[in-house]
C-alpha cells in the first residue's frame, strides 16, 4: 500500500479521477494519502481511527490544502462537508454491517 498510486473517485466530480500517493498506511489506525495537481498544489488527506476507554471507535478525517494556487483553488472548490458526511457515513454502515 505504501507508495502506490491509487485513484480516487469522488461524486462531487463525476467522471473525474485523482491520482493520489499513499504517504501513510498504519493498519488499523492511519492512512494518509496526498495529490499534487500540476505539481503547484497539494491536498493531504488523512482517515485516523482511535479508540476510547469504553471500547468506542472513533473516525476522523482531515484535508489540507498547500501551495501558491491554494485560494484560487479553494474558492472554486465545492463544499466538501456532505462529501466527508457520506464517506463517514458509508464506513460506519459497512463496519456494523460487518463488511
């Protein structure tokens, strides 16, 4: 998993893919992956699991944004909140499920 190049696909772009770099994998705790778009800008997106003393899961996700163009970018960018709802939502359904 490490150094690979997977691409990402997100509903908020149809029909377009991200290639991004896994710079992070820590089974069963952190991945963190990041895109360099023209090699000006980079988002770094990181999934960190923790669990509390009543043996509760946590999940949090984080996207930065870096580079020169990043609020030229960042204003053209759709929210992304409902986006990072679905995929939070979408894990916990698949983890109680079982799947």
């Amino acid at each position: 998993m490490m150094g690979e190049t997977p691409e990402i696909r997100t509903q908020a772009a149809p029909g377009r893919t991200f290639p991004v770099n896994v710079t992070t994998f820590e089974p069963p705790v952190r991945l963190r992956f990041s895109g360099m778009p023209f090699g000006l800008f980079r988002g770094v997106r990181t999934y960190d699991l923790s669990r509390d003393a009543g043996d509760a899961t946590t999940f949090h996700m984080r996207e930065e944004y870096t580079g020169p163009p990043r609020g030229l970018i960042w204003r053209s960018t759709p929210d992304l909140g409902p986006a990072f709802d679905r995929v939070a939502q979408g894990l916990k359904q698949r983890v109680e499920s079982g799947g």
